[in-house]
C-alpha cells in the first residue's frame, strides 16, 4: 500500500532486489486516503507502507525489509550478510540510517517540497538545523566509504538500500545534492546504489509526488 511515496519505496525495492511478485495499492495521502477506517484497520497511525502476505499483515518500511529479506533470503540478492558479524554491521547501519541520516532529511523535505505543495509554510530555522545535521552524518559516512565499498562492508545490504528513496529526494530534489557530490567516496557510493537496476525500475514504475 502506498508506492508513491518515499518510505513505501524503500520495501519495493526490496521487493525487486529480491524477486517477489506482488501488487501495489495506491493511497493518496494528499486526499487523506490513509485515514479513511478501512485503511486504519491495517495500519491504525495511518502512515505508509503496510504490506499484506496472505493473511500476514505488517507496517514500518524497515521492519517490512528486514521481514522480506530473511524470509526470502533464498532468493534475489542477499541483503542480509552471511556471517554474525556482517549481519550485526548491517543492523548497525540501519539503525543509523534511521535515526541519524532520515529524521533531518525528512524534515528538509517536508519544509521544502511539501510545504509549499499543501500552502503550509515552511520553517527556515528547520531547515537550516537539517542541512547541518545532515552535513555531520555524511562526514561520518565520509570516513567510513573510504574504508568499505558498502556501509555494512563490501557487500550491497538493507543498510544501503535503506537510503535510496530519500536519497533521492536529497541528491535530486531538494537543491542539494552537493552534500554528497562534495564527499568523493558517498558521492561514488550513492552513484553505486542509486544505478541498481532495481531502484531504477522502481523510479520508473512509481513517480515522486514531488
């Protein structure tokens, strides 16, 4: 439910990355369709994605990931790491997308591109914070990309993958993909992940709002 949007994308291409067929349900959040009963009896705080696997329901886009890639680790890339100790850096890594990395960002791109679209202003001072936060975050990731190709290792992960739809929004449309153009190694690492070709089918399957 909810491919549109930025978090709904982060479980498709993992859907793809791991060569599940599935079906998408639009919701639009724009008309307050995520808050209509029947949706809220999926996912009661009303956000997007929430995935059905026959009568298995889950939300949060991490824990949907995390969901799909051990069940199906099997099959499409392994995204999940081999030994104890790659699993525990793809975890860490994750943790640290969540946390440091997407918070600022989504507060960037809540003041810059949806603001204006909802007539909402937007706060200068947020903005401001965010571009600092985020510049600290990718010194860290700086350093770490010129040790390891990838975040959890030289492997591609969930803990990669997990940057990809605002990422996106960063490097394309919110007028500052120089923080990372700046930064040789993230720089060459988002080249890397946002060239997959499943990220790339999922850009051109389901547009950006915005």
């Amino acid at each position: 439910y909810g491919p549109t949007y930025g978090s709904p994308k982060r479980v498709l291409v993992c859907l793809i990355e791991k060569e599940i067929e599935f079906e998408t349900v639009h919701v639009d959040l724009f008309k307050g369709e995520n808050k209509e009963p029947e949706f809220l009896k999926l996912q009661p705080f009303g956000s997007l994605p929430v995935i059905q696997d026959g009568d298995y329901t889950l939300y949060e886009s991490r824990a949907i990931i995390r969901y799909l890639a051990e069940k199906y680790k099997d099959q499409g890339t392994d995204l999940l790491g081999k030994t104890i100790e790659e699993k525990g850096l793809v975890e860490q890594w994750l943790e640290v997308e969540a946390h440091n990395f997407h918070p600022p960002l989504y507060n960037l791109v809540i003041n810059v591109l949806f603001a204006p679209l909802t007539g909402a202003p937007s706060d200068q001072k947020v903005i401001e914070e965010s571009d600092k936060k985020i510049e600290k975050v990718l010194d860290v990731y700086e350093e770490r990309l010129s040790k390891s190709k990838y975040l959890a290792g030289d492997f591609f992960s969930l803990a990669d993958l997990s940057h990809l739809p605002f990422g996106h929004y960063l490097v394309n449309q919110t007028g500052r993909g120089n923080l990372v153009r700046d930064r040789k190694h993230v720089s060459a690492w988002w080249d890397d992940i946002s060239n997959r070709p499943a990220w790339q089918k999922v850009l051109q399957l389901y547009k950006y709002p915005v």
